[in-house]
C-alpha cells in the first residue's frame, strides 16, 4: 500500500492511508488561521453501506471528519442532483460538500454511470481531502472505545517525524471541542427563501437544513417560507405561519439560546415541528438540558421504537447530542426511544402544541420507514 497521509488524532496516534481529492497541508503548514483549508474537524464513524454524498453535503457534518465503516465506498459515483445542503441565499454557496474530510478502507476508482462524477472528483472539487486504504475497522473501535476525537489529515510521507506529531498534537490542542460550539452561522439562509404550495404554511427556522426536508414538506402540498435561525418572533408572526418546523443542523444546541428562545415564544400557540437539532431546539424551549455522547449515532439502519404504538422501524441518524430525558417537564412525553441505547428520539406535548424527532424521517440517505412522521406532524394542524 502506498502512504502518503495519515490521520492524526489529538492523542497523537496516527492512522496511515493513501489521499485523494484535495491536496491536504503539511504538518509544518498547520498554523492556526494560516492555512485556507486545514482538513481538522471531530472524527465520527458512520455505519450506512451507502448514501455518502448526501453524507458529505449534509450541512449536519460541518466541522467534522467522517469515517465510513462499509468497506467500499465510491462505487457509484456521485451527482450533485442528490446533494443536501440546503438553499442557501444571500452568501456563496462555496462547494457543496459540507464535512471536512472523508476516510474510508476502500476507495472504488473504476468507471461510473454515465453523466456522474467518481468520488474523488467530487472531493477535489469542492477543496476536501480523504484517506483511502485507512484502517477503518481499527479507528472506529477506538472511537467506540474512546468517543469521537479531533484530528486532522495530512500529508506526511510514510510515517510521521516525532517533530511531526508534536506539531500536530500542539496544533489540535487549540482546536475547540464540539461541545459548545454553534456551528448554525456557517451553514443555513441569511435571508427568506420562499417555496409556492397550496397548501399549510410552513415557517422552516434554517440552522442546515436538508434539502430533502423540503422535498418532503412539499410533496405534501406545504407552501414553505425558509428563514434564517436568527429570525426574531416578530418577523415569523408576520409570515402568519400554521406550523413552525426548527431543522438540523450541526454543533451543539446548548449555546443555541436564540432559537431556543425563540420556540419558546410560541409554545402553546401555533404548532412546533423539529427535527434532529431542531428537536433538541425545542427540548431546550421546554426548559430540558442536551448533553454530548461519547460517539454519537451517525448511519441509516439505527431502529426507533414508537411508544405510542410499539412499532419500531429504522431510521436514518446524525447527531452526537442527546436529550436528557430526566429533565423533561410535566406533560412532555418521551415518544420515540432508541432501541439499542434507550436514549431519547423524540418528544410530544399536547398542551404546549409541540413533537419532535432526533432521527431523520426526511431519510436521504436511508430508509423511508419513518416517512410518515411527516404526516404526523401535519396532523397537528387538523387538531
């Protein structure tokens, strides 16, 4: 195998693999702010067999290096037609891939179907660089091990220089931790985007959300006005929305004071949707606390138990923040759980017109089980 960059993690261990797309910094290049684009984010694994570019354009990976454990990746090739990232107006849109860097054990450079792109391709052009040929296996047993660290990929030859490592160790040192990071300014509208329908007005609160969010609003008829996550109440008041959907995002909801603050003003007066960090969005509004997980759930085939019902169906998953189910207030119901871990994947309450999800029902990639969230939460507005 030819080595050319590793992986190098903030406990200085370092994973050996060969790079494509983007040419990625020297170690002696990482000085803080001195490199246009340094490949250094928390590392996360991801469990799905397939759907890696809507994975790399979802706005829910910003800041974050991903490692896909399936063992082959790129087969396919890519299209920008199933890119995620949102419709961002009023900045440049920049590349579309969102996450900071890819690693992956087998990277598939053989022909694709006609009028796509390879993988790689897809990288270097939006300035992202992968590891290919990394032991995946390894690094996500560490991560499952350990939790999701900080690294940075670089190009450092065969093996790194002690120098080298240092280098490195001393720079992520400086990297902030996901934790308490707002993450929402980077990605998401600055200004209001409209989607004609006929039918109810959704306000969507943009902190990243996915494309195919929209899709799913409007499949159903929704006539969507998309607004920045830092819109006031006034303003949203003003679009005289039916129902107000908060969306994913990426970084931690507990600095997210505004949105939460926001929510809060109309808990009990016009019907609150969320999704992912728009769920953890409103649990903040209801006065419950988030907390961070050690690795996160990151794929497409996690299964979610419907309390309610007692159903339980698998969904797609991208967060490393939870719910703290013990500090829910009266009268609000935990109504999706996880089934492997029993950690909280969503809410309803009745009187204060809310329900939310942590999963993603929108899919894209992964399973259409959870679809019909959709419908549920367009039920609100019937009762």
């Amino acid at each position: 195998m030819d080595i050319d960059a590793h992986l190098i993690l903030d406990d200085g261990s370092a994973w050996p693999g060969r790079s494509f797309g983007a040419d990625a910094p020297r170690p002696e290049d990482l000085v803080r702010g001195s490199v246009d684009t340094a490949f250094d984010g928390e590392v996360i694994f991801n469990t799905g067999m397939t759907g890696y570019h809507e994975i790399l354009t979802d706005p829910s990976y910003t800041g974050q290096i991903v490692l896909m454990t399936s063992a082959h990746i790129g087969n396919y090739g890519t299209d920008d037609a199933w890119s995620e990232i949102g419709p961002v107006s009023g900045r440049s849109r920049g590349p579309s891939i969102t996450a900071r860097g890819l690693v992956v054990r087998n990277l598939y450079d053989g022909p694709v179907p006609g009028g796509r792109g390879t993988l790689d391709e897809a990288l270097r052009r939006s300035g992202v660089c992968g590891l290919a040929n990394a032991d995946t296996r390894g690094l996500t047993l560490k991560l499952r091990r350990e939790g999701s660290r900080n690294g940075v990929i670089l190009r450092t030859g065969a093996e790194p220089t002690t120098a080298q490592r240092d280098a490195v160790t001393a720079y992520l040192d400086t990297m902030p931790s996901m934790a308490g990071r707002d993450l929402t300014g980077d990605v998401g509208t600055v200004v209001v985007v409209e989607f004609d329908g006929t039918g109810p007005h959704v306000v969507l609160v943009d902190c990243g959300v996915k494309m195919n969010i929209l899709r799913e609003l409007r499949a159903r008829g929704c006539r969507v006005s998309v607004v920045p996550s830092g819109t006031t109440a006034p303003e949203i008041r003003a679009l005289n929305p039916d129902a107000i959907l908060f969306s994913n995002g990426p970084g931690d909801p507990e600095p997210l004071d505004g949105p939460a603050e926001l929510a809060r003003s109309f808990l009990g007066q016009v019907p609150l949707w969320g999704i992912c960090l728009g769920h953890q969005i409103l649990a903040r509004a209801v006065g419950a606390r988030t907390y961070k997980m050690s690795f996160g759930h990151h794929g497409i085939n996690h299964p979610v138990t419907d309390e309610r019902s007692g159903r339980v169906f698998v969904t797609s998953q991208n967060h490393g923040f939870a719910v703290e189910e013990s500090s829910l207030p009266e009268g609000c119901r935990v109504r999706f759980r996880n089934a492997n871990d029993g950690s909280v994947e969503g809410i309803e309450d009745a009187s204060r017109r809310l329900i939310c999800v942590q999963h993603h029902p929108e899919a894209a990639p992964g399973p259409v089980d959870s679809s019909w969230i959709f419908d549920a939460f367009l039920a609100t507005l019937e009762n």
